[in-house]
C-alpha cells in the first residue's frame, strides 16, 4: 500500500469506523470532448492546471475513438464535454472516454455536461413516446460515469434518472452579477422579470425575490404534434412602460423567446432584455433573436456559438468560473450546495 498508513480506531461519539488511513496525494485532471474544447481549457485554466492531452478520431467508417495520451490512473477526473449541432455523435465520443477512463483505472469519472443532452424529453406528453433524458443518464451510468455535473437542467426531475450523484448547478448568478452592474437606476425601478411560460415561473420567481422586481408570466400554448411552434395567449402581471426581463434555461430556434417579446411590447413593454443559460441558437434562432422587438439578449457559453450565429445586441458570459469552482467543491469534498444558498 503506497503512502504512509495508520490504524484508525472506531469512534461511536464522533461517528467514525475503524479502519486504515492512507496519506495519498489525490489528483484532479480534465479532459475535454471535441464539443467544445474552449470551454474546458478556460475551466482547466482557472482550476490552475491545463487539459489532459487526448488523442480523438473519427474512421471513415464514422466510427469514433478516443485514447488518453497519460496516465490516468487513480486520478479524479472530470471530463467535460458539451453538445451543438452532432449531438448523437458528440454523446456517443462521450461515452467512449467514460468506458476508456474505466479501463485506464481512473478512480472517479465525474461528467461535467454544461447542458444535457435530450433534456426536453423528460417525461411521455403522449402515448408511446420514449422518455429519451432517462436513456441518456442510463447510457452514462452504464458506461462507467460516477458523477454527473449539469447546468441548469430543463427538469429537475432528471436528477433522479443517474443513479449516482447529481450536482445541479445555476447560472443564474453569473447572469445575476451582469444585469446588477449594467441595469441603470432607472432600470430598476421599472423593471418586471418575465416567466416565458408557466414551467419557468419557479425560476422568474427567484429572480423577481433576488432583484427586488414584480412577476409577470406568459401563457403560451403549444401543438403537440408541430415541433418548435408556440402561439402566446395573454399576459398575468402589468409590463406596460416597463423593462421586462424574459428569463429561461434555453433558446433554441428562438420561437418561444421572439414571440413572448413582441407580447410584452403589443402590451406597452418599453424594453426587453432576454437572459438564457444555453444558447443552442439552431436555425433560424440567429435570425429571429435581431427582432425589433428584443433590445438585448445574454447567455452564457456552456454551449459553443460559432462567429455566423452571433449578432450585435448579444452578449455571452463565461460559464468557466462556475464550473471551475464546482469542480474544486467536488474534488475537496466540499460543498456544491453552499455556491447556491442551499438551493443546489
């Protein structure tokens, strides 16, 4: 047994059990996917080490491979890896440096996945639809995953889908800190922070009790059978002559978003500012967001935005230091919790 050991002996009044203790030197590595490598050479960077070399390839067959160039070996790793465009494949290059890691004898495999892949499909709508964020889960479990680290989830109910331990975390005070250094006076005192539908009214709440603003929410309906296309009905709460401050965990194509703006401004808004952690932006999502009827919108980067999605009137926080610091929590036994006022 390497190290220098000692005997421990049990402790029923500090709850301590008997056993061997053994001074090891632990030792934190990240490894980055092929998704978004940025964002894990900027959590590397702020944790004060850099990316573990990883060779990745992809056969002409398609088939993919990854190997890990250094030792691995009783090391806690953190992989990173995040999802746009070839979601399938980037979940699949995912889990073959989960099973590698297995294989290579890394002690811990945590999965750092900014936004989760399939998180939408968190439960059946309709009969005989599958259940596609449980799958998921299954498949990281399966493949050797201890710990799963997300920002944001769609549904808190997917916690429960991983077997092991779920550290869920919040953008919201990344989001938080640029909106109380930009928002003027005035700002504040006409500003209304906007639930886009009824499933997000939890989280508007938390932002309305952090920001000293009122509650407004959106009811939208949408077709069952028709993806991506949602009709707004009518708006709980006063925005006339007031700076609404739409809140969600996604945008997507945009459609939910652009239409809840040019709501609020038919209803007398003055400004609309849009706040949203993951900035999937497909097509025609880049388009939709320069609407007149949107006078800023901010996300942060836990999903790569490539230079012909971005657009002038959109600002991206850095999603590293959150990430950084969660990680750090995790690798010292500490408290993710703590980073959120319990909420974690």
């Amino acid at each position: 047994m390497a190290g220098k050991k000692k005997t421990v002996d049990l402790d029923r009044e500090h709850d301590i059990a008997p056993g061997v203790e053994v001074k090891n030197k632990k030792r934190l590595v990240v490894v980055s996917g092929t998704a978004h490598p940025e964002l894990a050479a900027a959590v590397a960077k702020h944790l004060g080490t850099e990316v573990a070399p990883t060779e990745h390839r992809t056969f002409a067959s398609g088939e993919l491979y990854a190997r890990f160039e250094v030792s691995v070996r009783g090391c806690d790793v953190f992989v990173v890896q995040s999802f746009e465009g070839a979601v399938n494949k980037q979940i699949m290059e995912l889990l073959i440096m989960i099973d590698a890691l297995k294989r290579a004898s890394a002690k811990r495999i945590t999965v750092v996945v900014p936004y989760f892949p399939y998180s939408r499909q968190d439960k059946k709508g309709r009969g005989r639809e599958p259940i596609s964020a449980r799958l998921v889960s299954d498949l990281m479990d399966t493949a050797g995953a201890d710990r799963v680290m997300s920002v944001d989830l769609h549904a808190a109910q997917i916690q429960g889908f991983f077997d092991g331990p779920v550290d869920h975390l919040f953008a919201k005070p990344v989001l938080l800190d640029y909106f109380e250094k930009t928002l003027s006076a005035d700002d504040r005192e006409k500003l209304t922070i906007v639930s886009p539908d009824m499933g997000r009214v939890r989280v508007a709440d938390t932002w309305s009790d952090s920001l000293g603003a009122p509650l407004a929410i959106i009811h939208k309906r949408r077709d069952p059978k028709v993806a991506n296309q949602v009709s707004v009905h009518e708006i709980v709460g006063s925005v006339s002559g007031r700076v609404c401050l739409l809140v969600d965990d996604m945008i997507d194509t945009g459609g939910t978003i652009v239409k809840a703006a040019e709501a609020l401004k038919a209803n007398g808004a003055e400004r609309v500012i849009v706040a949203a952690t993951h900035a999937i932006f497909s097509d025609p999502a880049s388009t939709r967001l320069q609407s007149e009827a949107i006078d800023e919108v901010v996300v942060t980067d836990t999903v790569p935005l490539p230079a012909e999605k971005r657009f002038d009137g959109l600002t991206i926080l850095p999603i590293a230091p959150l990430l950084a610091r969660a990680i750090g929590e995790v690798f010292e036994d500490g408290s993710v919790t703590s980073m959120f006022d319990g909420a974690a």
